[in-house]
C-alpha cells in the first residue's frame, strides 16, 4: 500500500495518551508520524512503520471524525 504525507493511519498498539491514529507527516527511508491525540511526533524506521501500521483511515470515517472532535476538546 502507498502511503503519502497527510494520510491517517491506524496502528496495532495504541498510544499512551490512548489514540490509535496518526498522521503521516514523512515519508521516505523512515515515517515520521503525528498522533491525532496529543500532537506527539516519532520517527520509524520503514520496515518497522509498515508492520504496526494496520490500516489507512478515510477522512470521511467515523472514528476519525470522533478523534478529532475529542482532541479539540481536549485543547480547548
């Protein structure tokens, strides 16, 4: 699967802040990933980003929607 910067990826394992998404913000020899839930960023390397990345989520989903709104909450 292809992956591009912008796109929301679902992961095995979640965060401690207890998000499973995040943004893809590089992409390249490593992943640099963005939590939806606390604006954490990592760097993976390829292999390892391509194994605990589960699924590709479409804006349109609705766990995104509801993470998104919960962050905002959050930061408000």
């Amino acid at each position: 699967m292809e992956y591009h910067i912008g796109d929301i990826v679902r992961t095995k394992k979640q965060h401690p802040c207890g998000s499973k998404l995040w943004e893809i913000v590089r992409v390249g020899v490593d992943f640099k990933l963005k939590c939806v839930g606390c604006d954490h960023v990592i760097t993976l390397e390829r292999p390892k980003a391509l194994k605990i990345i589960t699924k590709k989520i479409s804006k349109e989903d609705k766990e995104y929607i509801k993470e998104i709104e919960k962050r905002k909450q959050k930061n408000a």
